[in-house]
C-alpha cells in the first residue's frame, strides 16, 4: 500500500524534511525498510499565482527541497512509487530539463548519466548492506530513464 507524504509550501521554503523524516525514521526503527519498496509517494501542494506556468519541477524552492531531500536519503528511489511516475518526477527534480509538448521531458543527457549512474553506485552498495539482491530492479530504473546497462556494470560493483 502506497503511503503518500504532503509537503506544502511552508514545509519546501524552510526546507523541512520532518514530513519524509517521520515516515522513512520508522520504517527504519521497524528494520523492515525492504518491504516498503516502490510505496512512497509525494502530493506537493506549492502555492503559485494561477498565471506561473511552470511545472513543480522547474521553481527553484522545489527543487533545492528535493536536492536537500536526496542529500539525507540518496537511495530514496528504491522507495518511490515508480509505477506511479514518482521515480521520473524525483529525477525531474535533481536532473536539468526541458519540456517538450511533442517528447515530454528532455533531460540533459550527461547530468542524466551522472545522476543515474550516481544512484546506481548508491542503491548497489545500500541494498548489498541489507541482502537485497539489487541488478534487476537497477536494470528497471535505468530502463525508465532510457538506459540498457548491461551485466558487464554490475560484475565491477
């Protein structure tokens, strides 16, 4: 069952983790962080003028929350609700981007390959350290952001 976290504008101005802090520091006192996999989900509720355009992504408070969220927690993608798009969106946040209307989002491919390759390194060694096998499920979340990594990868880590 998913569990969705709500931030608001208060909570990303002052760079407030408490919300993400109180729900991940249990499931870590419970010593069952593993069964949370792909259960977390964000409804970021950002006040802005009806005219402001811009996608959550693209406002600069959002966006130094989430960096600030992925510095404490930088295998937070092994928990987000992936189906849900919540993985696209983390990386929305960390990664710069463009939208297209006729491609959607266009990331910078190399801050792309750095980002991935980074939570790659970061998920491998976090989910060894707690005997989760971890080559299929990275394979998938490289496989969402439009990468095949191959075997060869995972044999060096």
């Amino acid at each position: 069952m998913t569990t969705t976290i709500t931030l608001n504008s208060e909570c990303i101005n002052n760079l407030d983790l408490s919300p993400v802090q109180t729900v991940i520091e249990n499931w870590l006192q419970q010593g069952a962080i593993a069964s949370y996999e792909q259960q977390l989900s964000f409804d970021i509720n950002y006040a802005r003028e009806p005219e402001d355009p811009r996608e959550l992504s693209e406002i600069p408070e959002v966006r130094l929350w989430f960096i600030r969220l992925d510095a404490r927690y930088p295998w937070l993608p092994f928990l987000l609700d992936w189906k849900a798009g919540e993985f696209v969106r983390y990386t929305a946040m960390l990664v710069p981007h463009q939208f297209s209307r006729k491609e959607g989002i266009q990331y910078n491919p190399e801050a792309l390959e750095i980002f991935l390759m980074h939570k790659i390194f970061v998920l491998t060694d976090w989910m060894q350290q707690l005997g989760i096998p971890s080559v299929s499920r990275l394979k998938s979340m490289g496989q969402m952001l439009g990468y095949d990594l191959d075997d060869l990868l995972f044999n060096l880590l």
